[in-house]
C-alpha cells in the first residue's frame, strides 16, 4: 500500500521509526508534502518547486511531534499543486485513487493523505486547510478529519497558501486515533465545556444536493439519544456570495504574495485549474484585500456570535458526494462554488471543525460536520467518540 497513488514518487527512501513508548506507538502516519521532513525536499504538489528547493534541515513541528510521540512516518503524500483546488487531481502526479469511492476524486488539496488513510495505508495523516482541504477530503474519503481552530497547531516548517486561513489539520480511520493525534497536535489554549446545544444551520443544508440532505438528517435522528437539544437557525443570512468572494480575495492575494516572485521568474508548468486560479490572484490589488479583510472582521464576530462556549453547529461537510474522476471542468467549478459556501463558515471564522464519516449515497462516503467555539478541539473530538458507533467504528 505504502507506494500507492496516494504517495508522490519521490516519497521516503524508508520509514522514520517513532520514539519508543509514546502515545502513539505502534500507529503508522503519512505526511501531505507540504511538511518538511529533515534531509528531504519538499515538493507542494509541484515538481518544479521541488526541484528548485534544498533538502528540509529538520522536521515540521506537526511531523516531529507524531515522531516524538512513537508514531512511525511511512510517506509523503499527494496534494494538489500549490494547494489550489478541491478536487485532489494533480496534473503531474496523477489523481490518488479513492478506495472509499471508486472512480472519484479524493477530494482536495490534501487529498493523498485521504486517500491514504481511507484505503489503510496508514493510520493517521497529516494534512492542512485553508478553504475546506481537509474537509471535503475527510467526507469524500470516508475517514475522520479536523480543521482545529486557527493557531492551534504549530505551522513551522510547513508551506502556506494563506497565511489568514492556513491551519495544519489530521485524518485518522477510527475516532479513537482521532483524538489520540488531536493530544498529541494541539497547543495553546482549551476551552472545554459540556455541550448543551447543536444548532443546524437550515441554509448549509441548503446547500447540499438533497441526497446527501437526506442521510445526513437521518444520521442526526438515529444519534438522537446522544446529541444536545437540537434548533435549527440560519448562518448567512444574506446568502454565501459574499462570504466566497472575501475567503477568494484574500486567499488569492495572499497565495500570490507567498509564491508570485518566484512563479514569475521561473514559469512553471500549472496544471489546469490551478493555472487560471493563480492567473487570477495575481491580478488581486492590495486595497481589494485590504476591503475583503475589513469585511471578514465583521463576518467573523457575526459567525462566532451564533456559536457560543457550549454550542456546537451541524452541516454537511460537502455539498455532493466525490464527483467523478471523468467530471466536466463546468461541474467541478459549480462543486467548488457550493462547497465553498459550506467551508466558508469555519474558514472565515477560525473556527474548528470536524468530519465524521457519517454515512452513505449510492455507496460513496457523505461526512457530517460539527462546528465548535474557539478552543473547543477537544469536545469535538471527543463527540467523534461518542459518535463513532453511529458511524460503525469502534472507540480504538
């Protein structure tokens, strides 16, 4: 498994063994190749750019913190190139299969250590988010994934894209591990606290093709007896445009900022998507951001004010499950816009946000999401737990 799709060609000459006696001993990991790995380069899901770089002079603080904590490193795995897209396709590297969803997309840009974790390969995968790369591929793959809430996991040693959104995040095959890698991961501070509330977000739903709807719903109503008092409210009021356009501009500038100089001078070879995706950010002006950053401001007190200490929200992790891997470049842009309006929520409000492996359309993984307060990574994982045998798994 470990030389599957889902790792790049230039994974590790062999696994980097964990420390003896840690918590997560004896678990098998796989890195997105974004994390620097000591005496590697590191790719980002471009073969120019990992030719032009030097080897890492030690790991990325998420990589050796697995280590430290016993966790053998087995891969480095795909990611969409320069981390612009959802669909998990590369156009260098091929598209990581999905064993969850035969003949669909992972889901991106992290969709390798999706694809990885859903099919086995490993136990635990690090991945990132920015605008929904750990989410969508969590619920495409049918495994468990996090978005944690912003800062809360150490970015040295990892590439960015947006440094406004960027947070590393992790899939795991069983809510067990989940959290055990959850506290391993996160720093800084916790806010625990019983959880009295889950708030269904009506226009998230909204949002998703009705199938899903559907088993997501019937999902909510068989885990009944272990789920707070449950009301349903509307998160954006004025409708998700708004909300994609500021995530879009700032994204875009920032992305620009970060790899603009050098992909001027030395002309990459995009893949398709991603070519126009960065055509346009570097045609995004600095007042535009500084616009789209006031108005993010304002839609975060507004998001944070509807999810209170002890207040989880609920929508689907994607609109529609995995598209196919034969799907017209038109349906991938109208996926993306819905998705977008979905991952938008955490995104823009640096919330955290989890997928669980909730269900199933026409045998294709569907995740639900919880969204919880700031701090609140651990109650989450914690309600993957509670969760886990409404979603077959067991607590290991």
């Amino acid at each position: 498994m470990r030389k599957s799709s889902a790792f790049v060609p230039h994974d590790l000459a062999a696994a980097i063994k964990g420390a003896g006696g840690g918590p997560l001993s004896g678990l098998i990991a796989s890195v997105k190749d974004m994390y620097d790995i000591k005496g590697t380069r590191t790719g980002g899901g471009s073969p120019e750019w990992l030719a032009a770089g030097t080897p890492a002079l030690k790991h990325a603080a998420p990589v050796q913190r697995l280590i430290d904590a016993g966790a053998d490193i087995v891969g480095k795995t795909v990611c969409d190139e320069f981390f612009f897209s959802l669909t998990g396709a590369n156009a260098h590297y091929g598209t990581p299969v999905n064993v969850r969803a035969v003949g669909r997309m992972p889901g991106g840009s992290s969709g390798g250590s999706a694809a990885a974790t859903g099919a086995g390969a490993c136990d635990l995968a690090l991945g990132s988010d920015t605008g929904g790369s750990m989410r969508v591929p969590a619920s495409f793959c049918g495994v468990y994934g996090i978005r944690p809430t912003m800062g809360r996991v150490a970015m040295d040693g990892t590439m960015g894209m947006a440094p406004t959104f960027d947070v590393p995040g992790w899939f795991a095959g069983s809510p067990g591990i989940f959290r055990k890698a959850g506290a391993v991961l996160l720093n800084g501070e916790t806010r625990p606290a019983k959880v009295t509330r889950l708030v269904v977000f009506r226009d998230g739903f909204d949002q998703a093709d009705a199938s899903v709807a559907a088993v997501l719903h019937a999902f909510l109503a068989r885990a009944y007896d272990v789920l707070p008092t449950r009301e349903e409210a509307i998160v954006a009021p004025d409708g998700f445009a708004e909300w994609r356009e500021i995530f879009r501009t700032i994204q875009g500038r920032e992305m620009w900022t970060l790899y603009g100089a050098w992909i001027e001078q030395h002309r990459p070879n995009l893949g398709p998507g991603i070519k126009e995706r960065i055509a346009y950010a570097a045609t995004i002006s600095q007042d535009a951001a500084s616009a789209a950053r006031t108005a993010l401001a304002k839609v975060r007190a507004h998001i944070r004010s509807l999810i209170p200490q002890g207040t989880l929200a609920c929508i689907p992790t994607a609109p529609t499950i995995a598209p196919r891997i034969d799907a017209t470049p038109q349906s991938l842009e109208g996926f993306r816009a819905s998705a977008m309006a979905l991952t938008s929520i955490a995104g823009l409000s640096g919330l955290p946000q989890i997928s669980i492996p909730a269900a199933t359309v026409d045998g294709c993984p569907a995740g639900l999401s919880l969204i919880g307060w700031a701090g609140a990574d651990e109650t989450l994982l914690d309600m993957a737990v509670t969760l886990g045998p409404y979603c077959g798994a067991d607590a290991s």
